[in-house]
C-alpha cells in the first residue's frame, strides 16, 4: 500500500488515482493517514462484507435471546408472503 501526502494528491489527483486502480493509496497530513483512495469496486465489496458481518452478528446476538420463536410459516403469513 502506497502513502502519499495530501498535497501531493491534490498536485498530482490523476496519478494517485491511477495508483489506486492497483492498490490503496493513504492520504496522510503531518505524517498521519486521513483517507484512502481504492477502487468504486473494492469500497462496495468493503462495505458490502461489513454489512454482512453486522448482519451475521445481530442474527447470532437474536438467537441468543431467550423468549418465544415465533415460526417462519406465521413471519411469512403475516407478510402476506404464503
């Protein structure tokens, strides 16, 4: 992963954008990172596996729970679905 600094992103915004087709380019000032630039491909897979992630965890933290189930015939009737 490349470092490039915030003004030379702004000097240089199209080769830092093509370095970015090829990997992540962090974005530092004062010599601390404060954004990257990826790909629109890998942001979507990024946010797509941590949507999934927070889904796998509020399924496994509501199975947890104690307290009555209630059926998927009587989810899916109670949607209209059946």
């Amino acid at each position: 992963m490349s470092e490039i600094t915030a003004t030379d992103a702004r000097e240089h915004f199209s080769d830092a954008l093509a370095a970015a087709n090829r990997e992540p380019v962090f974005i530092t000032r004062h010599g601390r990172r404060i954004a990257a630039l990826v790909t629109a491909e890998f942001y979507e897979r990024a946010v797509e596996a941590l949507e999934d992630a927070e889904d796998l965890a509020a399924a496994h933290t509501s199975l947890e729970e104690d307290g009555e189930s209630i059926p998927w015939e009587v989810v899916k009737a109670e949607l209209g679905l059946t």
